[in-house]
C-alpha cells in the first residue's frame, strides 16, 4: 500500500475521535475542525517515521495537544480575534442542557486543566501517557488533575444543572 493510500485509511477511521478531541480542548466546531486539519497535515508530514510507532494514536494527541497549546500563546503581530460563528445543533445523544453545562463549565477553565482532563477522561489515558503528552511529570498531572477537577466543582456549583452531576462531586 503506498503511504497516501495508508494515511488516508488513518485520518478517515481516526477522524471523528480526533475531532470530538479537538473540541472539548477548544470550545468551538469550527476551531476544533481547524485544530483535526492541523493535526492531519503535521500527521501527513512524520507519516513515514510515524507508521513504524507503537502508537499512532497517542503521537496524533500529542500533536494535537501541542498544537492546540501553541495557539493559545499571546501572538505578537496584529491579528485581531473575531466573535465567534454560531455553533451547529449539538451532537444527538444525551441530555443536551448537562452536556451544554458541562461544556460550558470545561470552557472556563484554563487551557492547561482543560487539557489534562480532556486527556484523562475523555481519552481515558493514564498518567503516565498524559504526562507523556503534556511534557509533565506524573505526579504534576495528578495535582493538575486534582487541581482542575476542584475547580470544575466550584464552576458547577453555580449551576442549576448540578443535581444531575452528583457523580463529579463525590
């Protein structure tokens, strides 16, 4: 199989994940389909190097973390934000007002916890891979998570929706 042929094969299986991924780091669809595009073509450019890996999954976060970290550090030239395009229909599955809170509730964390919890939890990777991913030691992710998982409780708290998020709070 040529390496188009077996790239292609990748992103298309990978995609999707990559691209739910992408938005609990971002907040945005659009900033999240950005971020999975990014990701593909820094993939594309290693591919060959990337291929012979253990894990192509885990070297694909990593990129993605990495790149979605970057782009959070304060630029230097004029580029001016914009407000942000409207967001689409919310995905179907689920109760739509807890997924709105708890999404909401992501969003106002700083992207550092946001990311370790992303990792853990939603990508259900161990310490050690997320410390792997973030350039941390372990025990810095359990405090980061530890951290970051109060601070989501105190965000939730405020929130009317908190009696059906029992389960973060135990």
């Amino acid at each position: 199989m040529s390496v188009d042929t077996e790239f292609t094969a990748y992103a298309v299986a990978r995609a999707q994940r990559l691209r739910d991924t992408a938005y609990l780091l971002c907040g945005d669809w659009h900033a999240a389909q950005d971020l999975t595009q990014a990701t593909f073509v820094k993939l594309y450019r290693a591919w060959k190097r990337v291929e012979r890996s253990e894990s192509i999954d885990a070297y694909a976060r990593q990129v993605m973390l990495r790149t979605f970290l970057d782009s959070r550090r304060p630029k230097r030239s004029t580029e001016r934000p914009m407000a942000d395009v409207p967001e689409g229909a919310a995905p179907v599955g689920g109760d739509p007002a807890l997924r709105v809170t708890l999404l909401a509730a992501l969003a106002r964390l700083p992207i550092n916890r946001r990311a370790v919890l992303v990792l853990r939890f939603w990508e259900d990777q161990s310490v050690e891979a997320t410390a792997a991913a973030m350039g941390l030691s372990g025990s810095a992710v359990k405090t980061l998570t530890q951290r970051a998982l109060a601070e989501l409780r105190e965000v939730l708290r405020d929130d009317s929706a908190l009696a059906e998020l029992d389960f973060l709070l135990v």
